[in-house]
C-alpha cells in the first residue's frame, strides 16, 4: 500500500510540474480606481461591511452579502448572509470554508488555508441565525439552495481572488463542501471534506452497530456502557435533579415534548459523543467515565453523562440554534438509529428519536429520500479532485463517501486513533505527504512545493484552529 502511494505521489508531483508551470502572474486590480482590499470588497454589489478586525500578516472582515431567499425565483426575497474574509494577497490561492452552522467572527484559518498559505473566504449556513430570512420560508432551506449561495459567493469574490479555490469543511461542513462540488462542479479546483457523514439509506444503519460493536477497546467499550444503562436505572432520582436544574436555569422542553424524553435523550448520546470527541486515553479518566458505574454515586454519573452530552442540548434554549440542522436532517440528510444491546429493554422508552421531534411543530417536514442517493451516487462516478479524511475512531465515519471507478484524482482517507477532528496532519506519513501535495497541486502552486509536500505556511497558535468542530448532542 506504502509502496502504491509514493509511485502515485512521485507521478502526481510530475502531472503537476507540467500543469503549473504557465501558472498566470499576479492578479491586476479591478478597474475601481483603488488596489485597497477593503474598496474592492465592499464595491461588489450587495457587500457590506459589518466589522474589520486585525491580524498580524492579514486583513479580515466580517461582512454580510444579499442574497435571494430562493435562487430558482430570485424575486421572492433577499435576506443578508454573514460571511468572512481572512485575506493575505490577491495572488495567493483561496480556501473556501463553511462549518455547515454558524461562522465564526474571530480570524481563524483552517488546515487546507494553512497548507496553502492562502486567503480563507467563510461562509454562514443559511437560516443560521443571523443569515436568516424573515419571514422564514423553511422550504428554502435545502442543499442546492446553500450550495447556490456559495456559488454567488465564489463568483462574486473570484474576480478579486482569481486565482484557484479549493472548498472544504469539517463533518456538516464536509457535507456543504461535497454538496457544491456536486451542484458547481465547475466552481471549485479541489475539495478537502472532513469527516463528512454520507447517510445514503437513513432506514439503514447497522454501520453504526457495528462500529460500537468494536471501536477502541473491549475495556473502555464496557465502562462507557455501564455509565449509560446505569443513568437509566437510576432514572427517578436523577431526573428529579434535571428537574431542579432546569428550573434553576429556566429551561424549559415544549419541543421534544417532556423532560423525560429530553433525559433519555442525552442518556443515549454519551457514549456516541465520548467517541465523537474524545480519545481512547480519556476513558481511564476516573473523573470523566466513573471506573464502577454501579458504586458511583449520583452526583458522578450525573457528571460524566453532563460533560460528555451536556443535559442543555435538548432543552427548548439547547435546541433552538440548530433547528435549521434538524430541519435538514428531517427532511434530506437523515439521521442515524443504534441499537443498544448493553440495555434491558425496560430502561429504553423511546429510543433514538427522529430528528422530527428536535424541530417545533409549527415548522413541516418531509423526508426525501433521493437527496443523499443523488449526491453519494454522483461522488462515486463524478469525484475530481476530492479528499475525504475520516478518523478511525469517529462514529460519523462508519458511513463515509466511497469512490467508484469514474473517480478521478480524488481520495478517502482515514487518521488512525482520531475522532471527530481528523486532520491530514493526522494521517500516516505516507498519505499525509500524499494528500498535502495534491491539495498545494490543486491550489495551483508551484510545482517544487508540490514535491515537498510541506504546509507553505507556519503554524499559527491563535489562527490555526485544531480542535473538533464541536456541536453539542448528536450532530455532525
């Protein structure tokens, strides 16, 4: 396998000495009369500008864009979408980043900005609060509608940053990312999606039993177990101190319906989101996993079952920012079911809950089952240059994108012992070389930092951002 990846580096490194060498100079400025970043933005039509904050080596801009409710009848509406601007020069490549959620209005630079040393354009998911439009028309929330948002994006910005684009994003993000590769394939020179889910068939998802039947070790797999069925034993006594916490904090649970089906709830979650953001060390934490589930006290396992999934996620004020992800997931992107074979029956009352019973009754829902059958059927026959990175110990992994025979320089990749935060810098050395050079090979650099295969840009502390991508409860 080794062998394979340095011949198909050492040859793509030769593809790419040849593709880049008439690489076009600089990009001139527009005909606006100024070369000033900021003019130059905010003279495309519909930009403006809502904050500019420093950073050592950049400019960046929080900025909002008009953009119509519904792309395929631009006359119903516009609403102002945030998006941000981390810019180093006009000459280098640009990354095209979205979380799939909100954006973030501190400078950060994600890992595909930092191999490429380039400029970094973000982007917030439409009817994330405040990208929202009002009225809300619900059914303008779907993935070819974001997908064209971006697609104004990108060319609106392309005539500053003309030079190539690679998109990307993390879990959700790397759904958005493959999403717009498959509605704009022309848009984009590469993709790099990580840990994106590919839910193709949401009524079936013995993956995911399978992966929980053997991720980590037996060891940690049966602590993290008995920490959960316990919190359904003790039920009673606990739920009487989810009581008393929600009413110190004045939460409150009128969209899944009752405190009761809000515990299960976050019961059931704990240990996919022990694996979803933690490492396999972290279960020999006798202050995160309580060691003996059945001598701990209630105050300890009502604190790992906290930490771990967090008894806010679905109350009313925990649910209420991520109702445009629920809605998707209700309606395109699915959701996944587990069994739980470590629990009596008797202490399951309701399950894993649809993703229906997570958004207010008011808004309607209705699944489409051919969304994900499309995209995952077009990523298989249609991938060109596309990196998928997955991390061995990620639950969202166990249904990942796969590519088929008319895949084109594009790759699946999985770090091993990582979770959800799976990076290239993750992978074994021979892929991680491999993928850092065909991502420096799609941004159209220089061919002789193609073969080195390095990041162009050193790692930054404060800009660089490695942590997970963490969204409470059971989200992507």
């Amino acid at each position: 396998m080794r062998k394979a990846l340095r011949w198909l580096l050492a040859f793509t490194v030769l593809i790419g000495t040849l593709s880049t060498a008439g690489a076009a100079t600089a990009a001139e400025p527009e005909a606006t009369g100024t070369t000033d970043i900021k003019e130059r933005l905010l003279s495309i039509p519909g930009m403006s500008l809502i904050e500019e904050k420093p950073y050592t080596g950049y400019r960046f801009f929080v900025l909002n864009y008009t953009q119509p409710v519904d792309h395929r009848n631009p006359s119903k509406g516009t609403f102002q979408q945030r998006i941000t601007v981390l810019h180093k020069d006009v000459s280098r490549p640009t990354v095209f980043y979205t979380s799939g959620y909100n954006v973030s209005t501190t400078p950060s630079r994600r890992e595909p900005a930092q191999i490429v040393d380039g400029n970094q354009i973000s982007m917030e998911y439409r009817f994330f609060t405040p990208s929202r439009p009002a009225p809300a028309d619900w059914t303008k929330l779907d993935i070819w509608q974001a997908a064209s948002d971006q697609h104004r994006i990108f060319k609106a910005l392309k005539k500053i940053y003309d030079r190539n684009w690679i998109s990307t994003g993390g879990s959700k993000g790397g759904m958005t990312a493959t999403y717009y590769e498959r509605f704009y394939p022309k848009d984009m020179d590469g993709v790099v999606a990580y840990v994106a889910p590919n839910d193709v068939v949401n009524d079936e998802d013995s993956a995911y039993d399978r992966f929980f039947a053997g991720v980590g070790t037996k060891e940690c797999r049966d602590r993290l177990n008995a920490v959960q069925r316990e919190a359904l034993v003790r039920r009673e006594p606990l739920e009487k101190k989810y009581a008393a916490y929600a009413a110190e904090n004045n939460y409150t649970f009128g969209t899944i319906g009752s405190l009761d089906k809000a515990y299960e709830a976050v019961v059931l979650d704990y240990v996919w989101g022990f694996w979803q953001y933690n490492q396999l060390e972290n279960c020999g934490d006798d202050t995160l996993i309580p060691p003996d589930a059945k001598n701990a006290t209630d105050d300890q396992i009502w604190a790992s079952i906290d930490t771990v999934g967090g008894f806010a996620s679905y109350t009313d004020q925990g649910l209420e920012p991520y109702t445009p992800y629920y809605y998707q997931a209700a309606t395109q992107l699915g959701a996944p079911t587990i069994g739980f074979p470590h629990i009596e029956k008797q202490y399951i009352r309701y399950g894993y809950q649809p993703p229906r019973n997570f958004v207010p009754s008011d808004i309607p829902t209705r699944f489409q089952p051919w969304a994900m059958r499309d995209v995952d059927t077009w990523v298989k026959h249609n991938a060109r240059h596309m990196l998928f990175v997955y991390g061995q110990n990620d639950p969202w992994g166990a249904e990942p994108f796969r590519l088929g025979k008319g895949a084109q320089d594009s790759y699946v990749l999985t770090a091993p012992g990582a979770n959800h935060g799976a990076r290239v810098a993750g992978l074994v050395a021979d892929e991680k070389a491999l993928a850092t050079a065909r991502i420096l090979e799609w941004a159209g650099v220089p061919s002789a930092a193609v073969e080195r295969a390095k990041p162009l840009a050193k790692y930054d502390a404060k800009l660089d951002v490695r942590d997970v991508e963490r969204e409470p409860a059971l989200r992507p």
